[in-house]
C-alpha cells in the first residue's frame, strides 16, 4: 500500500525554528559565529563534508529538512510517497517558492540538481552517494517529481535532505569557483551569500522572501577558527556570538559564566581507526630495527591484540573529559541497526600480549597512526593516547596530524595504514557508514577489508522494506565487521555549543551549525 508522509502540522514548529522566525525577534542584529572548520567550496554538491552542509543550508535548500534530533520534515518538498511500487517515490513541491534572483522553483530544478550532484568538475568527494540508489528521475510537473529507485530505499528522503537545490539555469558544466565569487551562489534558502574568503570569513544576508518567514538576523558572518582556545578567547571577549565544537576542558568554566548559555547532546559521530588489511606489505609499518616486514595487521589476532589495548573509557574520561559515550558499534542507541551486545571490550593487556606472541609478533613493531588536527574534538589528543596505549603490547606508534584539507584526500587514495576517522549518520541508521566504510569497492573504504557474507547481509537490507528485518540484517552485518575487528570504534562525541547571554543555540546530533538555530533565552 503507498504509505504518504504528511508531516506539516507535527513540525510546523520546527520549520519556523529552521527559518529563524520567532516572536519578537530582533531581525536587525548581525549574528557572529566561530566554527572549528572551514568550509571548501560554496559549491554546494563540491564536497560532501559537515562544515560545507552547514553553510550551503543557510543558501541553498533541500527537499526534505533533517530536524534537530535527525527527523525528516518537509523541506522544498511538502509531501512525499512511496509505492505500490517499492521502487517509486512522489515528491510534491512547495509552490511560490522563488530563488534569491526572483526566478521561480519548479520540479525542473530538483531533477536538474540530482543530475548535477555526481558529476561536479574537480570535485573531492561528490554527493554521489546521495543519489547512487536512483536509477531515473521523471518530471510529472511544475510540482511533482517522480523518482524510480534501483532498489527499495527507504532512506531516500534522508539522502535527498543532504542534496541542495541549485537553478537549472546555470547549466551541468557550471565551476565550482563561480559559486565561490558569487555567480551561481542563488539558492532558495533563509540567506542570501555575500561573500566567501577561505580560511577567514563566510558572509550573508537576510533573505526577507523567503518562504519560511523573515530570518531572525539581518548579516551572519561565519569565521572559521581552528583553535578551540582560540574560539573561547573570541566568545569571552565579545568578538563572537556563538562557537561550536567546544573543547571539554572549556565547559565547566563557560558553564559557570554567568554571561553565556551552553547547550549540548550526544552525537551520531562515531570516532573510529580504518586498518589497512589489504596490503601484503604496509604502508607504514616496519620492523622495531625500521627493516621492512609483511603487513601484521593482516592478522587478526594482531588487531584483536590492539583492540584489548584500547581503554575506551580513560579516552572518555582523560582525552574528552567526559563529554563521549564509548563506542564498539556504528550507530547509537535509538537508531536502526544498533547491536545491544556490541558493547566496548574492557581492556586486556594480558590477553593482547599474549594474542601479539601468538601471531609471532611478541617483540612487536613500529606502526605510524595518521589523524587530524583539526576536524574532530581533540581528534590528535585521541591518537596521542591511542599511541600510548597501544604502546604497552609492545608497538611503537608514531603520530602523523595532517590539516583536513589535506588528510581525506590521501586516506581515498589508500596511503595510511591506520587512519582516524570520524563519521555522522546522516540517515538513521547503520546502512550508510557500514556501506560506504566498509562494503567491498567502495572509495572511503580506506582499509579495503572485504567480506562477501558483510556485503550480502548489506545488499539484502538495501532491498529490504520491512524495517524489522532490516534492523536485522544491519545487526548481523555490524557483528561481522566488529568480529573481524574491521574498524575499531572508540567513542560518539558529544556535540557542544557556547553562546553569549540572551542567546541559545538549539543543540543538533549531527553536529551542524545553523544561524537558524540560535534563538533567544
């Protein structure tokens, strides 16, 4: 039977919070915000990386909203369908909704933007994988879309919440960097873009027509700032309004403040390490005299032995200060495909030696770790401490911290051999980092670990419309990976805001920053 998604009347509240429109609010002020990381591109389909969905929401739209505790709501779409068949879905779009240059927007503008997102000249890591499960997309008129799917994708409307709508008019070859000087920076969205200069400022203005309701705050101005000392200095001394990513070690001191509001939740961020177990001989592994040696990490007692090592509660504790959950899984508690006896191993050194010794390794090695210095909370704080830990079986782990605009780039093209990564569930589920960290193939798959029974269970529930097996089959796909120690997950962050008295940023699980969420006390 087809199912129909009305949800306007159950988050009409939530649309107006999105839009930035509130009872008296004061829509002159300019609003401040300092964010630890720099957008890449006002390209919305350039790269699909956190800081650049947080920017491109307050230019440009999406069919669907994602709610602060990862809900779909109506976005540019009011309503949508699936069936009766499994493969078809009907998205009805918003009417008199027009783009910053008055232009109208239609269901030419949807499709044209699902045809854009892939193709992206230059393009680091596209949204390809927002739309990979669509196999054809049909305009039935000015504001109905039909969208036929390869297979049945129950996630489609979370997907599509991450695909930005941009004009038909600037063509399939449009360049990113006429997005970042302005040209093609028109979307539908709260704000109008002003202005873009990397590494210092992003800048916009009120978009008074749009269709949720005049935003709050007349110029918003968005300053990347690395340095989490460094975005406390500029709250406390009044030259910013708001800060995300707060650092742990600063919050008990901004919440005795009594000039500053802070808010928080627990993230759907899941820090964990990608083993090379592809190679036969590592990248960045050698023997304790630096000679070269067959890759270890091929064992899995060798990884069995690194994962006892890890004390995920003293990383809690010591490294985030208490502001994570330890993590042996993908997704949370209350999101599908969560695996209730997947719980995080107590450490056992005596257990990894011994573990170590058995695969002919009870001297042990040297390893090089590669993390960020600057994408994720005390990201290389965290491999300092792994460093540490592991280092008591016996390997000696150097720690390589790149800047983000560098470290994706080369973990795509396969050159560490034990990366730290951090990935959001944008979905609701576990199918998306399961698939795209691990599934056979795939890009960000940066340990190419294989496993065709993982890869099975994860086509069956990619096909799988009944939520309950579905459920399932990602529990058994989680327990596969986890076993085979595949990843070794560590912690979800708990996501962190400060703002100046009189304001209150409405905290997110997926970490994202809007101006449209900072509301009054």
């Amino acid at each position: 039977m087809s199912r129909w998604f009305n949800l306007r009347p159950i988050v009409a509240s939530l649309i107006v919070a999105l839009a930035g429109t509130f009872p008296g609010a004061a829509s002159a002020q300019d609003l401040i915000i300092a964010t630890a990381t720099d957008t890449t591109s006002i390209d919305p389909h350039f790269q699909d990386l956190g800081p650049n969905q947080a920017i491109r929401q307050h230019v440009f739209d999406s069919l669907v909203h994602i709610g602060p505790k990862n809900e779909s709501n109506p976005g540019l779409a009011t309503e949508w369908t699936r069936g009766p068949d499994p493969l078809l879905w009907v998205f009805k779009l918003r009417r008199g909704v027009k783009f910053h240059d008055g232009s109208p927007f239609t269901a030419k503008d949807a499709a044209f933007s699902i045809e854009r997102a892939p193709v992206v000249p230059n393009s680091p890591a596209t949204l390809s994988r927002r739309v990979a499960d669509i196999a054809k997309v049909e305009i039935v008129d000015d504001f109905t879309l039909r969208i036929v799917t390869k297979t049945p994708t129950p996630i489609l409307p979370n997907n599509l919440a991450y695909l930005a709508i941009v004009s038909h008019k600037i063509g399939i070859d449009a360049q990113s960097t006429d997005f970042n000087n302005g040209k093609h920076a028109t979307g539908t969205g709260p704000y109008k873009f002003v202005e873009f200069v990397p590494g210092e400022r992003t800048v916009f203005a009120a978009n008074a027509d749009y269709w949720g309701g005049k935003p709050r705050w007349q110029k918003v101005t968005v300053r990347p700032m690395v340095n989490a000392a460094s975005r406390t200095a500029a709250l406390l001394a009044g030259d910013v309004h708001v800060i995300s990513d707060v650092s742990p070690t600063d919050i008990p001191r901004l919440k005795s403040d009594n000039r500053l509001t802070v808010t928080e939740t627990v993230s759907n961020r899941i820090i964990f390490w990608t083993i090379d177990v592809f190679r036969d001989q590592a990248l960045h592994v050698t023997a304790l005299d630096g000679s070269s040696m067959p890759n270890p990490l091929k064992d899995l007692r060798v990884r069995q032995a690194i994962n006892l090592a890890i004390d995920r509660q003293a990383i809690v504790d010591r490294v985030m200060d208490g502001l994570a959950v330890p993590a042996n899984q993908i997704v949370p508690a209350g999101f599908t495909g969560y695996t209730p006896d997947l719980v995080p191993p107590k450490p056992d050194l005596e257990r990894a030696r011994k573990l170590m010794a058995e695969a002919g390794h009870e001297k042990g090695f040297q390893l090089t770790i590669h993390t960020t210095n600057n994408r994720y909370i005390n990201d290389a704080r965290t491999a300092q401490t792994i460093a540490q830990m592991v280092s008591r079986i016996g390997i000696k782990v150097n720690v390589t911290a790149l800047p983000v605009a560098v470290y994706f780039g080369a973990a795509r093209k396969n050159e560490y051999t034990f990366p730290q990564v951090g990935w959001g569930n944008l979905t609701g589920d576990a199918a998306q980092v399961l698939r795209e960290a691990l599934k056979t193939g795939f890009i960000n798959n940066y340990g190419r670990w294989s496993n065709p029974a993982f890869d099975r269970l994860l086509d069956q529930a990619d096909n799988e419309i009944d939520m309950a097996t579905r459920e399932d089959l990602l529990r058994q796909a989680t327990r596969i990976a986890i076993n085979d120690v595949a990843i070794i997950p560590t912690h979800w962050q708990v996501n962190v805001w400060a703002a100046k008295k009189g304001l209150r940023y409405v905290p997110r699980i997926d970490e994202l920053t809007y101006a449209m969420m900072v509301e009054p006390e």
